[in-house]
C-alpha cells in the first residue's frame, strides 16, 4: 500500500516538474530528470519487495 502511494506522489511530482510554465523555462530538464530517476527506484523497489 505505502508503494502505491509513493508512486502516484512521485508521478505527480513529475508531471509537476515539467518546464512549461515561464517561470520554471530555466531550469531545463533537471528536476524532471531527478524525479524520474527516483521514480525509477521506487518502482524497482516496490517490484522486488523492498518497499
């Protein structure tokens, strides 16, 4: 159950880190980049029962 929750915040938060709005322009890819890679974590995580 905590897996499932942690996933759906995190692929809010990377929907929310996309640059598309003028303020966040600059920033570029990076946060997007950070969330997916812990994304990616957490998915492997949850898959092999760690989480």
């Amino acid at each position: 159950m905590l897996g499932t929750i942690l996933i759906v915040i995190l692929i809010l938060l990377l929907i929310g880190a996309l640059p598309r709005w003028g303020h966040s322009r600059s920033w570029g890819y990076g946060p997007g980049g950070i969330l997916g890679l812990i994304l990616v974590v957490v998915i492997i995580m949850v898959l092999l029962g760690k989480l």
